[in-house]
C-alpha cells in the first residue's frame, strides 16, 4: 500500500501508482501548478490527461468538502481522528492528552 496519511509520505515499490502519488502530492503542494518536466514524467509513467484531470478534480473535491465542513462545524468521526491535522497539530501542542475543543458556533440570526 502506498497511500500514508497527510505529512507522511513514503515510497511506494510500484512505480507507476509511485507515479501517481507523487503527481497528486505535487499538485497539492503547488496549488495545481507543476512544472512540465513534472507533467511529462506522470505522462511518461503511462498516465494521459485525462488522469491528470481526475487528479484536480478529486482535490476539488476534497477542498469544498473541508471547507464546508469547517463552515458547518462538522466534528472529525473518531475513527478518522489520527488522520485530522488538527488533531496532529493538537498531539504535538499537548502530549499529555486530548479534549475535542468546542466548535465556535454562529449566532442565531446567522452569517450575513
């Protein structure tokens, strides 16, 4: 398995789904903007464009789904919790122990 969560990525020993982590991680650390040389060794790895397009549109996804659950508050599912980066930046600031901290909610009149 090549997949880590965030932070931790490791090598793969398949190189194309190596590939293909690599790629997607670049293009999350780049904010969709990577090099051609990048571009043409995902390619090259036996990718088309249309893969390349997968790509974005998963990080879209993924993108307006935190940030709509950071809008709503939607508290981490316990199970997902070791993969929050919340909860590592909370690990690292008090390894004693953790709360869930409350989740700030809007006024009653909502957002306007």
């Amino acid at each position: 398995m090549c997949w880590q969560p965030f932070g931790r990525a490791r090598f793969c020993p398949m190189p194309k789904l190596q590939s293909f982590s690599a790629f997607t991680q670049l293009m999350v650390e780049t904010r969709g903007n990577p090099t051609k040389p990048a571009v043409d060794a995902f390619l090259a790895a036996g990718y088309g464009e249309q893969q390349v397009l997968g790509i974005v549109l998963a990080i879209a996804c993924k993108t307006f789904s935190n940030y709509v659950n950071h809008l709503a508050g939607t508290p981490t599912d316990p199970a997902f919790a070791p993969y929050s980066m919340d909860w590592h930046i909370a690990r690292r600031a008090c390894p004693g122990g953790l709360q869930h901290a409350p989740v700030q909610q809007a006024p009653e009149e909502g957002i306007k």
